[in-house]
C-alpha cells in the first residue's frame, strides 16, 4: 500500500529534505500590502525589508478548503491513503480546513501536530520511517499521536516586536521586554506558544544558555536527530549550537531556515532546536 506524508510548508523544510523524506506540502499564503505571495517563494530577508519599509507586518492565510481538495485529490492519483499532519490547530485554520475536506474523501486523515515548523517535520519523518518499514496506515497514525505530546519546539528571539505586532505579545510584555532588554524563550506548550525563561545580553550568549536550559528541562532526547531552525543567524551562532548538539549526542543534526509563514511570526534574529523528547520509549 501506497501511503503520503504531508502537510503545510509551515513545517520549514528545504526541497533537498522535502525530496529526501518523499514529505508533500501545501502552501500557506503571505500577504504583503497588496501583493499576495506562496509561501516558500518568498525569503525571510524579503519579509523583513518589507517591515523595515512600510512598518506593517505581513498577513499569513491558511489554507483554504479549495486548495486542501486539490492537494488531497492530487496524492490520490498516485497513493492508496494520505495522512497529513497539520499546523497546531490553536495558531490557525489550516487543520478545521483540512479536516472539513478529509471528511468528504476516503483515505484521508488528518493530524494537528500540536506544534509548528520543524517540530511539525519531526512528526512526518517519524511516520515516513515508519512508510517505509512497511507499517499499515492505523498502526502509524497511532505511532504519531504516541509521540505529539513529547515534540520540544522552543525558540530563543531577539526581539518580541514581531509577536506584538501579531497579537501574540501584551502591550505590556511588549514595552517591559524593550525597556529591560529582554530576549525571550518561546515555548509550544500544549498547542499554544507561551512564554518560556527570559534572558538579557548578546545573542551569543542568550542562544548558549537557551540551548543548555532546553537540554536541562527536556532532557531525555530521541538522540536519532534534531533540527536547528531560524530566521536569521550569525555563522557564529549556528556553528556554537551545532556544536552543543554534537556533544550532547544527536546522530543527525539538520540546520533549516524558517520559511515564510514563521519568519512573520517570529521576525530575524530567532532561533530554535527542536528534538522529541521520548529518548527512554
């Protein structure tokens, strides 16, 4: 049987991986001004020129239900069954759209991941592996729900002007972080980003004692791999973080820019490593 791994590009994987873990994505829309744009098809560095010219931050549509029945529909021609693993349906519609078009196909089912960007790809390289071992459709729906709740995706940010502007951020956070100084974790919990510990100082550092501070709390990594997401970075920064994770054992450590849909969340200067931590199932 003949089985799809998909999802949104809101899981913020390059083609060459995408290709490597045969995963099929459907794209959200970014909507610039006037100018709608498909995600993955837009850099972060051009959603940030955008902000620093018109002082607006980007609007970020769902995929709507015409465009799930296409995706879906089109798998179909090749593929037996599809399971789609979605954006957390508590950051957006994508997963009531998707499910509302699964309802209407057979073959189909769809998953909230309960977690955004690559700790979503996390989820859909698990049920890849589990395709290619030769597992039935149920026994790796199962597998995935079994591992949802331990996907650690955290992120250390410069700066919250980004979630403010969003409306994920309080006016009041908002002002105390740009007054003190403060460089957030932000922590999906349950679905929801929430704040996490706050840090103060240069990026170099506040990165270091956010990454030590994940490996102390969530500290019984699946070591198989993990991935080091951002928006912007200095080569510096990554190559500190590639080396924690190095010593702290992970086995395949894949370094990914957040696309389009996350980096106008997030805004520069973000940065997360994402693991499932279930080391000891």
């Amino acid at each position: 049987m003949k089985i799809a791994i998909s999802t949104e590009t809101t899981v913020d994987l390059t083609k060459e991986l995408l290709k490597e873990f045969d995963i099929h994505t459907v794209p959200f829309t970014i909507v610039m001004g006037e100018e709608e744009v498909a995600d993955g098809q837009i850099s972060p560095e051009e959603i940030f020129k955008f902000v620093t010219r018109t002082k607006l931050l980007p609007k970020t549509s769902a995929v709507n239900e015409y465009q799930y029945e296409k995706h879906f529909q089109d798998l179909l021609q090749s593929y037996d069954a599809v399971i789609h693993i979605s954006l957390s349906s508590d950051l957006s519609l994508a997963y009531t759209n998707a499910s509302n078009v699964a309802k209407k196909l057979n073959n189909v089912t769809v998953i909230d991941s309960r977690s955004l960007s690559t700790g979503i790809a996390l989820l859909c390289v698990h049920a890849q592996k589990l395709v290619r071992a030769g597992e039935r459709v149920s026994n790796i729906i199962n597998s995935i729900f079994e591992r949802i709740p331990f996907v650690q995706a955290s992120f250390a940010l410069e700066k919250v002007d980004y979630l403010y502007k969003g409306g994920r951020c309080s006016l009041l956070s908002f002002i105390g972080a740009n007054i003190l100084g403060i460089k957030p974790q932000i922590i999906v919990k349950e679905g929801k980003m929430i704040p996490g510990r706050k840090y103060r100082g240069k990026m170099m550092r506040v990165v270091k004692q956010y990454v030590e501070d994940t490996f102390q709390y969530y500290k019984d990594p699946d070591l198989d791999q993990v991935f080091l997401t951002y928006t912007t970075a200095e080569f510096e920064v990554l190559e500190m973080v590639k080396t924690m994770l190095k010593e702290r054992g992970f086995k395949r450590i894949d370094i990914t820019r957040a696309g389009g849909t996350i980096s106008s969340h997030c805004g520069e200067n973000c940065l997360g490593i994402l693991y499932i931590n279930d080391g000891d199932r």
